[in-house]
C-alpha cells in the first residue's frame, strides 16, 4: 500500500505506537504519522513524518523516535507493524526505556496471536500440531529472559482482576512457569544455564498450551456464564486427557506432558483425573496446579468478582475448617463421574449425553449443590496444594514491588 502524505480523518483509520518500539537497526517498512489535535468537524489532520525508515541515516532517526512522544500508523500497514514487532521483539523487551505496561501489551498481543491460531486449529495432521508448537517455541524463546525476570512480575500484577479468559489465562500460567522456574533452580537439578533457559521455554510452552484440550470441549459448557452444574463440571474435567492427546505427537518432553495431564490434581488425592496424592504427583504439575488456580481466583468472572492476589493467596495457604462437607460434594460430583468419562469421550456423543442427563439429578438441585461446593471451596485450600511449593510461589511474586504480601509469610 502506499500512503498519502496527509489524511483528514476522524481517527478510526489510525492506530497509536510507541516511537520507541522502532528498531533503529531494522528497517521499518511502514509509515509513521504524526496527528494534529485541534479537530475540525471530527477530523483530525493526520501528516506523514516518515515513509519508511530507508531513506534517512541511522542518528537522525534515533534522535526523531526519541523526540517524538507518540505517533500513528495507518491501519492498512497495521500486518506490516505487527511482523515488525515480532521480528525485534527481543529489541522492545530490552529497551530500558519501554514501560513494562507497553512490554507486557506487546508481548500479550502477540502471544494471544499464536495462543489463539492453537486454539483454532483443527489438528488434522501432525505437522499442523508441530507447526503450532513451534510457532509458540520460537515465539517464548525470544521473550524468555524477559518472562522469566521479577521485572516482567509487574506487567503480570496489571493483569490482575481482568475477565478470565483461557487465551490469557495460559498464557499467563506459563509466563509465571518460567518466572517460578527461574527463582526456584534448585528444585529441578539442572546444571547448566542454557539448560535451565530451554527448561523455561519448555515450561512456558507447556503453560501456554496446559488447557488446550478445552478446544475438545463443547461451546456451550465452555462458554456457559453461570457456575457450572455436576454433568457439565465432569466433562470439563476430561480436557486434561485432551490436552495430552491433542500434544501426544509433538516434541514436549515427557516431563511436561505429565505437568499438562495432572495440573489439576490435588495434595489430598481428590483432585482429577487420576486422583493422585502427594509424591505421586510430579512436581512440575504441583506448580502448575497453584499458578492455575491463583490466576483463576484473581481474574474476574461472570459470576463472581477477582480476589486480590493476597485473598487469594490466603485461600490457596488456609486450611478449610469444612473439609469433611466439602470433600462429600467433592466425591458426589466424582461418583457421577465413572459413568460420563468414559461415555463422553467414545462416539455417538450426543445421545450418551442425553442419556446422561437423563441420569441427572434436577437441573436446579444440582446447581445448589455446586453453588455450596464453591462456596466451601473458598473457606480454604491448603489441601490442594504442597505446602512448600506454595511458599516458595509466594516469595518468588513478593520479589516484585507490585504484589505486598508479606502477611502471608
Ligand atoms: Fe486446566
């Protein structure tokens, strides 16, 4: 496309950019555009300060970005801008004098991009699932020293209280893997700091990617506003064993398969899907299972409000002084489990469905029960979770400014 030197427009066609987010080393082979305040009848006068970055020596334009404040791209480039950013994401994430506001955007831009084509993708074949893993690889490896540093923490406590969304959540799970992987080397024996780099990325990719098999889970249940009812919370459960099929053919190492299928097994043995108990968990998954809940209870839902990071935190370390009840409704809801999982995954899907509904208890019942469980839930969650770990997740996010939780600790 090429652009005009002057457009009057009412700023729908233009979007804002960091000046500094222009590699001075890299062609930029797009326009910047500088806009005029004082509108006249809703249009701005947006004028062209540069064509591309081609045509003027290397000072002079360092010393234009510097002195630019903010500047515009037309829309039409904006696939120009955005394989712009990719490719010198490395040179954004180090920038001294890019917030980590701005970072974190970027960054979550475009993991969002790879995190959403994953979860998009039909799976048809095994190069399209080795396409998406390295896509997702090449993506982290470039970011890694930035999302595994305390900095990166304060771009994670922005995050805080927005809507959940699975996108976002895996991509902040593994983006707090590789943050608690680097601050906790000594649990995992490897030597090497190039090893212990590709031990991060790995982790991360696994975070990224820990809650793919959602995709195996219909709209409807997925997407359901309210609380989600004993059937419904059942086949939820099953998108562990997906996710490690659907990732079965690619090159993650075993360790982290392992981490994806059992992140939401629990201390006590009642979590799913193997109800698995202290040792028998892997470590890895241990962690994955308290980064997975922290960010579920501090993002907002339909149904209820985010928890601070310290409420939150409090819940996960508190003991529940009604487990008993709980770990009734706990097995009420796995007792109607034996029967669905096993259905729901073999064909004729829908009519086993039906059935099973059928089997049901009423709709409304069901719901009150699953209301009380949640709300037991939150009285406490140590049980859930190794003690050790818990702390050692607490000090690595007290490193950083942007969480005070030294009541905890
Ligand atoms: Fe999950």
């Amino acid at each position: 496309m090429d652009t005009a030197g002057e457009y009057f427009d009412d700023g729908s066609s233009f979007v804002p950019i960091d000046p500094l987010s222009i590699n001075p080393d890299s062609l930029a082979d797009f326009a910047l555009f500088e806009r005029n305040d004082t509108s006249t009848d809703g249009k701005y006068r947006f004028r062209c300060l540069l064509k591309d970055s081609s045509s003027i020596p290397r000072q002079r334009l360092l010393d234009l970005l510097r002195a630019w404040d903010i500047v515009y791209i037309h829309k039409k480039q904006r696939t120009k801008y955005t394989e712009y950013v990719r490719n010198n994401l490395e040179f954004i994430l180090k920038h001294d004098e890019i917030d980590v506001k701005k970072k974190t955007d970027t960054l979550i831009g475009l993991s969002t991009e790879v995190v959403q084509e994953a979860f998009q993708s039909n799976f048809s074949s095994h190069q399209a699932c080795h396409n998406m893993v390295e896509n997702i690889q090449h993506l982290i490896a470039r970011a890694i020293d930035y999302i595994s540093s305390i900095a990166s923490l304060g771009g994670i406590a922005e995050l805080v209280g927005h809507d959940y969304e699975t996108h976002t959540h895996s991509i902040k799970v593994g983006w707090l893997m590789a943050i608690f992987i680097n601050f906790n080397q000594d649990l995992f024996s490897i030597s090497t700091r190039s090893a212990v780099k590709e031990f991060m990325i790995q982790a991360a990719v696994a975070g990224f990617l820990h809650d793919i098999g959602k995709v195996k889970i219909p709209k409807n249940v997925i997407n359901k506003p309210g609380k989600l009812n004993n059937l419904e919370y059942v086949i939820i459960q099953s998108h562990t064993a997906y996710s490690t099929s659907l990732l079965f053919e690619t090159k993650l190492p075993r360790s982290f398969m392992q981490m994806i299928l059992y992140h939401h097994e629990n201390e006590d043995g009642s979590g799913y899907p193997r109800e698995l108990g202290g040792d028998q968990i892997p470590v890895l998954a241990k962690v994955c299972h308290i980064i997975d809940v922290f960010d579920a209870l501090t993002s907002r839902r339909p149904y209820k409000p985010a928890k601070s990071p310290f409420e939150a935190l409090k819940i996960m370390a508190g003991d529940n002084p009604y487990l008993e009840k709980l770990q009734k409704f706990e097995t009420e809801a796995r007792e109607n489990k034996r029967v669905p999982v096993t259905a729901i995954v073999r064909d004729d899907y829908e009519a086993k469905l039906r059935r099973l509904r059928e089997k049901e208890m009423l709709e409304e019942e069901a719901q009150k029960r699953v209301e009380a469980r949640m709300r037991l839930r939150d009285q406490g969650m140590s049980h859930c979770f190794n003690k050790d770990l818990l702390r050692r997740f607490i000090l690595t996010i007290n490193s950083s400014d942007s969480f005070d939780l030294s009541g905890l600790l």
